[in-house]
C-alpha cells in the first residue's frame, strides 16, 4: 500500500494531517533504528527521512509514538538497564519522569458520547456527577474528571479563536467592498 508523504501540504488550522501510512519496508528500517537508538538525533532522523522518502517531522512523530507505546508495554515487565536505550541528553530524572506517567486512556465512541452529552448539559460537573459517569462507562473517576478538564480548555481556546475568524472574515468582505 503506498504512502502519500509529499511535502508542503497546506493544512488549515481546523484540519488535522492524514494519518501516515508506512510501508512493512519502511516499518522495517524504523523499527531497526528504534531498536539501536530510541531517541535520534536530527541528523539521524533526516537519514531515515531520505531513506524512507518521507518528511523528517513524520520520523520525529513515529519515534515519539513508538517510545510511548515501548514504554507503556515496558511497565509490565521488570525494568531492563535503560541507560543502554537512552542518549546522554536525556538525564535520569527525565527517563524517570517518563517511566512514571500513566498510559494514554482510550475511549470508545460510546464513552466520549457520554461525555459529550454530559459536557454540554454541564461543563463543570461535581464529584457526584462525575462518579456517577465513571460507574456508568466504566472507567475511574479521575480519568473523567481530567476528561472535562482538558475540553473545557479546549471549548476555551475554539471560542477564543472564533472572533478571530469572524474579524478576519469581514475585514476581506469589506477589503473585497473597496
């Protein structure tokens, strides 16, 4: 299956980039890599870039999603010497810090409905409320509080961003009028 990985694609701040979509060739020289250095450089990664024929920024985003999946596996496992896997840049209060954060919670469509739903009746929800949500789409209270933390936030920053794109609008219909 072939890859569009063509350069200089015009995204619009409302549109997220296509997901990007290895070859098993291309996987295969990445997971080579991963596996002799977690963390490249810039050079290394411009490397892989040219090789694989794609953009240096997708090779950043690759690595920084294959470490975070290595490392939430690795929290099963008994810890292996992580100093053979790590740069030197990275110190041992940074590795540590990154072996303490949770894995990424997923959540079903069924689950962010919910939430949704209970957003928009109410963006600030007491303890009540949200253990109530937790026991009903089965995952822990925490998890959901975070959940309307993170999009009140983002209600927050789309609305900032609104009058924005509604001044930007009528000043090219009135640069349009003249």
């Amino acid at each position: 299956m072939a890859q569009d990985n063509s350069p200089n694609k015009t995204i619009t701040k409302n549109q997220r980039r296509r997901r990007t979509k290895f070859t098993e060739d291309q996987l295969k020289i990445l997971i080579k890599a991963f596996h002799q250095n977690p963390y490249p450089g810039y050079a290394t990664k411009q490397r892989l870039a040219l090789e694989i024929n794609t953009d240096e920024s997708r090779i950043q985003i690759w690595f920084q999603n294959r470490r975070a999946r290595h490392q939430c596996q690795k929290k099963s496992e008994p810890d292996e010497d992580l100093e053979s896997s790590q740069d030197q840049d990275h110190s041992e209060e940074e590795i540590q810090s990154r072996e303490d954060r949770r894995c990424r919670t997923s959540y079903t469509s069924s689950q962010l409905h919910t939430l949704i739903e209970a957003f928009m009746n109410n963006p600030y929800p007491g303890i009540d409320t949200r253990e109530q949500l937790a026991k009903e789409i089965g995952i822990p209270e925490s998890r959901v509080q975070i959940w309307f933390q993170n999009r009140r936030s983002r209600f927050h920053v789309q609305r900032r961003r609104e009058p924005d794109d509604q001044d930007s609008e009528q000043r090219q219909d009135q640069e349009q009028d003249l």
